[in-house]
C-alpha cells in the first residue's frame, strides 16, 4: 500500500527527485552550494527558501513510512546510514527548482482539477471502481499525511509534473540505439589470466641517499606538515557521560518488562505479491499458475517488474492489509497461495524466504538496556550542565578555571590538524569523530571565546583555541624514511607497469599465458562469462573495464588490489548477444526510454539550478537532518 501511495503522489519525485537527484547533486557539486542564508533556512533555490521545518517534516515522515514498512524504529542515525537526510534535501531542491520555472512560465492547476485527478485514480478506487474515501484516508494513514497537507503536494506535484513530464518524455529511442544498448549490458567477455607477484618479476633494491633526496624534492608537497592548533575541551556527550553513570538492576528490569516490544524481531519473510483489480482475474491467473506459468510470467502479463512485485523482507506489520497479512503469514515457504480478497484488492503471494522471530530475554539485553538508560539519564544532566557552565563562563572564566570550579573534565589537546590527528598522525577520538565541531575549531580565531557545538549524538564540546601553528615544508631530515618508504613504493609500481608491458608484449609477439604461466610456475585461471556490470569477476574493475576495450584474443594486464603483482589477461571469448524476442526487447525499449528521459531531466533540472542559483545552510542543515533544530535555539529536542 506504501508503495502505491509513493508511486500515485509523487511518481516523478520519488523516480527523479530521490533516485536521480543524487547523481545530478554529484554533478553539480556540493562544496559550491553551500552559503549562509537564514538562521530558519536550510536551503534556498532562486526565490523560494526551504525552511528547516519543512525539510525534518519530510524526514520524519519519510522515516515514519520506513518504521512502518521494516517494522522496527527508525532513528536519524539509521535515516543519515541510508542517505536519507540528502535524499530529502536533493528532492526539495529539486522541487524548488522546478517550482520556479513553473511560476515564471505561470503554470498552475486549480484544485477542482485535482480533486477530479484523484477521484480518476485507480489506487483509492473500491472493489466496485469508486473512489472511497475510507481507502484514501487509510492509505494517508499509513503514509503519515493528513488530507490538507497530501493535498497541497498533490497540486504541487501535478504543476511540476507539466515541466518535468514533457522533459522526460522528449527522448526518442531508435532501433540502432536500442542494439547499441542490448549490446552494451548483454554482451560478454572470458577472460584467461595469470597473476604474477612482484618478487618474480623483479627487485626493488636499497635507494641511495642522493635517490631519496631527489625523491623528497620532486615530490615536496608530499611532506608539508599541515596547520594544528592547541585546543582546551570540555566534553559532554551521551556515550562519554553514560560511562560514569552507575544503573540498578532493578530499574533495568522494570525497563525490560515496560518495552518488550522493542527486543527481539518478529517473524519476517520475504514476500512476492501480484495484485489484481478482481477476483475473476486473480481466479484465471492462479489457474494458469497451477498449470506451470511462471510466478514472475503472470506478473509480467500484468505489466509489472520485478520490483513492482518484490515486497522485500518484511515483518507482518509490513503489509498494511490484515486480511492479506494472515494469509501471507501462514503460507508455507515457496507455495503460491490462492487469490486472496483483501480490502485494497485481491492478490496472489509467494513467500521465498522466512526468518524466524527472534525472542531476546533480560540476560540477553541487559547491558544494552543498562546502556540505554544510562544514554537516557546522561542527557538530562547535559541539559543541567550546560546552563551552569554558560553561567560561569559568562563571568570572564577561561575553559580551564570553569572546568575546575564546576568539577567538569577538561581535556587539552597540544595538536591537533584539521582530519583530526595529532602530530604523530593518530587519530584524537574526541574530535575525529565529530567533523562539525573540527569545522568549528578550524574556522575559530586563537584566544577568542566560542559558543560550543553540539555533537552527533545530542552533546555539547566547548572548546577554547589556544594556539595555531601554521603549516610548514617540513626539513628532509625530518622525513628522511618517509621519503624512502615513499620512493620504495614508487619504484614497484614503475617496475610492476613495466614488466607488465613487457609481458603483454611477449603475449602479442606469440607466446601463450599457458607458457607465460609455466615459466613463471603460476597457475592458469579463466573467469565465467563477464558482463560490464559484473560486480564479483575476482578481477579489479580496472582489468574488466579494460577487457571490454579489447577485441577477442587481444591482451591486458593491470595492477592486482594490493599494488604487489600484476594481472596478465587475454581475451579468451567475445559473444555478442542476440537479438532480443519481442518481449525482452519491449523491457529494453522501456529501460532505455527511463534513462533518456532521466539523463534529459538531470541535464534539465542542472540547467535550473545554474539559472536560478542553489545555496545551502551548512549549520541549520546539520541541526535539521538530526533532530536537533528548534527554530533558531541553541539546543536540540531531548
């Protein structure tokens, strides 16, 4: 039903905006972007400002949708694991754009007309092909929006749909592209090749001192010692402060007992559904199914793909339907059930795989539970602790003297750079992790006051600037086995490229790997068939994709992972793919007019961008993307 919904609000959004709004972020550029607007603005695009508060009310109700399809809680650092935060953010973007061109060229839709469009879609149509109200609420239900607020996205959607549909639509696919296409992803390639280790091809000896030195100066950029300052910190996070804080087991219990529906994981299964608008024709299917068709056949017959189909592996909660959700629940694995009469339609489902529920006791969670609450317990007294220690350092007190007459932890870093290492290169934890505090010390003046930064997990660092150290060209005699480490490493590339080519030249002079492979007392080995986007050939990538420049029986050779050897191929095999049967070549008809008119939309929507301008507020968008804005305030939502 979620899928539905994202498919019949915002079809272009989620296709365009969410997916491929990522690739054309990458092609614009972040670093570029990112400007100081308004303290409530997390980004503006041209005329039009996108609040901090429209961007978490997209996030949270995004991660609502995932809690409500995986089952379990989703968290915001869940949501920044999955790029969920960007995701938003480049989707509103991508709004905002198109936005703006609609209102210069005056485009717009009244909601008449969109009352009428939904009143025409299918998806809140009943089993009679009405549309129900009950349906279309149940479905905003699930999807975490009220009517106001679906609706006002529903107009929007169908303005931008009027710029961004005809864009995509433009491309046209000719038969010649089309063979160039099935081409490009079927055809394939084996490949026999040998691995030859350094230690066989040659020796990297001792350099000489004059070799080092040449080495040092013809690479001096190599050796500069980069800028570090001298920071004295106060720390107070959840993780640190948890340590120190002491949890009876009583209250643990008491905790466990409260919330037994967060521990464990129910039961989930991997589900494949084919929805019918009938039970007449989900009847006539699961007829043809019970003579042999194929699962995936019939749902092709009904124009759908394999991920149209494919619900994932998901808890019963996963299938917003009761009455499909016990049927599906009780099918026994690989069975195709009968067609099953659910609310929203009726579906026949497969069940591939099953994980069984997985009942977690006290003694199993305990120290998570333990830790939770000491995480809990830890917040509040930063709340506590952060008025007292404003107060104080309002009278003029330094970092030092406050930490020492509010018994605090002061720590002193003596040098720090800004990838958050020390002089010897280690990594100072306190601050490594936590890159927008490391920003902030980097962008602050020596001996001048700072407001303190608030970390990734809902802390506070206060940190004072005590010294900086510019960066300097460090002396060759600082960095004499550096530069000899270096020069070493140099070297075996030099030889392993060269011996490399000499060995494809002996190949290309009539020598066989076979041979290659005996005199080396190595073993022959050869790929299965290889395609462009084979993923786990056992070859680097840089061997595969130089494969594919070479005709058959042609050689290569490329550096192996580590930098130690060198792979030697030829190309043992080339099959070109035959002509797609006419129902392949619709799928590779439709693929490629997707990417057409998604390579036109990226191009359009680039333009855009450039046209109307894109600035993003680095701080307000941190603070957004993890919860913790609150309208301009300093602290975040315990």
């Amino acid at each position: 039903m979620l899928e539905a919904l994202r498919k019949g609000t915002g079809t272009w959004i989620a296709k365009i905006f969410i997916g491929l709004l990522v690739m054309s972020f990458a092609v614009w550029g972040v670093a570029d972007i990112f400007g100081g607007y308004g303290a409530q603005t997390v980004a503006t695009v041209g005329d039009t400002e996108i609040s901090a508060q429209e961007y978490q009310s997209e996030l949270q109700r995004e991660m609502q949708v995932l809690r409500n399809r995986l089952g379990r809680n989703v968290t915001y650092a869940d949501a920044q694991a999955m790029a969920l935060d960007n995701q938003i953010l480049l989707r509103l973007i991508g709004d905002a754009a198109v936005e703006n061109q609609a209102n210069e060229l005056g485009l717009g839709i009244s909601p008449k007309a969109v009352t009428a469009h939904l009143a025409r879609d299918k998806m809140f149509h009943d089993q009679s092909g009405k549309f129900s109200r009950e349906l279309f609420f149940r479905i905003l239900q699930a999807s975490s929006m009220n009517e106001q607020t679906f609706l006002e996205r529903q107009q929007k959607v169908l303005v931008l749909e009027q710029i961004v549909g005809t864009v995509a639509r433009t491309g046209q696919v000719s038969k010649t592209l089309l063979d160039a296409v099935n081409r490009f992803r079927n055809e394939t390639r084996k490949l026999s090749y040998v691995t030859v280790p350094l230690d066989k091809l040659d020796t990297v000896g001792e350099p000489t001192a004059e070799q080092v030195r040449e080495y040092y100066n013809a690479h001096k950029s190599e050796f500069r010692a980069p800028e570090t300052r001298k920071v004295g910190l106060i720390v107070m996070t959840p993780g640190l402060l948890a340590e120190e804080l002491e949890v009876s087991e009583e209250d643990q219990k008491s905790y466990f007992e409260s919330n037994k529906a967060r521990f464990g994981q129910p039961e989930r299964r991997a589900v494949q559904q084919i929805p019918f608008p009938d039970k007449a024709s989900a009847d006539a299917a699961y007829e043809k199914l019970k003579k042999g068709a194929g699962f995936m056949d019939v749902a092709a017959e009904r124009d759908l793909a394999k991920g149209d189909v494919d619900l994932g592996i998901i808890p019963k909660t996963g299938l917003a339907d009761e009455t499909v959700a016990d049927a599906v629940f009780s099918l026994p694995i690989d069975e195709i059930s009968e067609p099953i009469k659910g609310s929203l339609a009726t579906v026949i489902a497969r069940v591939t795989k099953i994980e069984p529920a997985v009942v977690k006791t006290f003694e199993d969670e305990q120290e998570n539970i333990r830790k939770l609450i000491a995480a809990q317990r830890a917040a509040e007294t930063i709340l506590d602790s952060y008025d007292k220690l404003e107060d104080e350092r309002a009278t003029g007190s330094t970092l030092a003297e406050t930490a020492k007459k509010l018994n605090f932890k002061y720590v002193e870093v003596p040098a720090i750079d800004a990838r958050g290492r020390d002089a010897d290169g280690k990594a100072v934890d306190v601050l490594s992790k936590q890159p927008r505090v490391l920003r902030a010390v980097f962008a602050a003046e020596a001996k001048v006051e700072t407001d303190p930064e608030e970390t990734t997990d809902r802390g506070y660092i206060w940190y004072d600037v005590m010294d900086v150290t510019p960066q300097r060209q460090k002396d060759f005699d600082e960095v004499t086995d550096e530069a000899k480490k270096k020069w070493h490493e140099s070297a075996e590339r030099t030889i392993l490229v060269k011996k490399g080519q000499e060995l494809v030249d002996k190949l290309r002079a009539g020598e066989t790997i076979a041979k290659l492979a005996e005199e080396f007392g190595i073993e022959t080995k050869e790929t299965a068939p290889l395609k462009r986007s084979t993923l786990d050939s056992g070859l680097p990538p840089a061997a595969v994709q130089q494969a594919f420049a070479l005709k058959e029986g042609q050689f290569g050779s490329a550096s192996t992972p580590d930098a130690k050897g060198r792979i030697i191929f030829q190309v043992s095999e080339l099959k070109v793919p035959d002509a797609p049967d006419a129902k392949a070549q619709e799928t590779l008809l439709k693929s490629a007019e997707t990417e057409i008119g998604d390579d036109l939309t990226i191009q359009y929507i680039r333009a855009l961008r450039e046209n109307f301008g894109v600035s993003i507020n680095d701080a307000v968008f941190q603070e957004a993307r993890t919860g913790q804005y609150a309208g301009g305030g300093r602290r975040g939502n315990y």
